[in-house]
C-alpha cells in the first residue's frame, strides 16, 4: 500500500465524518421512540422529536467543521446525504405508518431520496462523486423543517391551527423536493452524454 492510498484512507477518519455516522447510528433509536406506543402524544414522542431535531442539526455541523478545516473527503460526501437520507425519509414513513402523513406525500418523497442515491452510488464507481446541490440543501432544511414540526405535539398546548402550519411546511418541502429532483435529472442526463462522449 503505497504512503498516498494510506492517508487517502486515514483522511476518512475525521470528527465530520464520525459525526455523520453517530447521525447514521440515532436514525433506528429514533424510528423506535416513534413507533413504540403507536405515536402518542407522551414522553416518548417528544423524545423522538428532539432525537430527529439533534440528529439532523448535526447536518450543518459536520458540512461546517468538514469545510472549515479542510477535512471533506470523498467518503463524507457519500455518507452525509445517505444519512438525511435515512432520518428523513424513515421520519416520513413513520408518520405514514401512524396514519399521520398521507403516503402518496412519503412515496413520493421517498421514491426521488432513493432515486438520487442510486445514482451517486452508480457515479461513484465510475469514479465520479456527486456532492448535494443548493437545491439538494435547501430541500434538506424544509425537509427537516416540516418533520420536525409533524413529530413535536405542539398542538397539545398550541391549539389544532398549528396543523395548518405544519401541512405549510410539509408543501413547501413537497415542492423543494420535486424541484431539486428535475435538477438532479437534468444534471444526470448531462453526466450520461459526457460519459457517451468520452466512451467514443
């Protein structure tokens, strides 16, 4: 093993990368909290709330050290949306389940999460990394926003109007999410005819 795949590979090893996975890690503590007393608005509910609100903080820390310190790496790159990735759309799935999300919203969702993923997963063993876009991130945060609203019982001391702004959020990530996805197509379709060119 030559000295540059060797600090390729401990490069991977950084505090942003470690913080990923730890988010990786809290996804299925998370899903559990949720589920286990059928999404009742108790102590385990709110703790699944701040669970998810934590872990996908952790979002903006972990880019933030990465690019301040000069430690993004490859493996980050891959590991930091695959882990929005799991919290969000198991977050949606979750509310589906406990009949408080409609399903075609989380299909939908989760059907273009997935999708993405496949692809940089096929990039990446071509050799080409695909990092989230602005529209990826801006996706991510409403995202995050709408969930973390739908999983805190805000209503049991805010009033039922806070359903409004919940379902608010949830379209604005709706759209985010279907806009930043037609980006990522177009971005495919172009990757697609560089690779037809270069293959020529």
């Amino acid at each position: 093993m030559t000295d540059a795949v060797r600090r390729d590979r401990s490069s991977n090893w950084n505090l942003p990368n470690a913080i990923t996975i730890v988010r990786i890690v809290m996804a299925p503590i998370f899903f559990w909290l949720l589920l286990a007393d059928g999404g009742a608005d108790g102590p385990m509910r709110w703790w699944a709330a701040v669970i998810f609100i934590v872990a996908i903080s952790t979002d903006w820390v972990d880019g933030h050290l990465a690019r301040s310190r000069g430690l993004v790496t490859d493996l980050g790159k891959i590991l930091d949306p695959i882990a929005d990735k799991l919290l969000t759309s198991g977050a949606l799935v979750c509310l589906s389940i406990l009949g408080e999300l409609w399903w075609w919203v989380t299909i939908l969702i989760v059907v273009r999460e997935v999708g993405i993923t496949i692809w940089r997963l096929v990039e990446l063993r071509r050799g080409t990394v695909v990092p989230a876009s602005s529209g990826g991130k801006a996706k991510t945060f409403a995202q995050a926003i709408a969930i973390s609203l739908f999983l805190t019982p805000l209503w049991t001391f805010l009033g039922d109007w806070i359903y409004w702004v919940n379902w608010a959020a949830m379209t604005v990530a709706l759209v985010l999410t279907v806009w930043s996805g037609v980006l990522y197509v177009r971005d495919a379709i172009r990757l697609a005819r560089e690779h037809r060119a270069e293959s020529i």
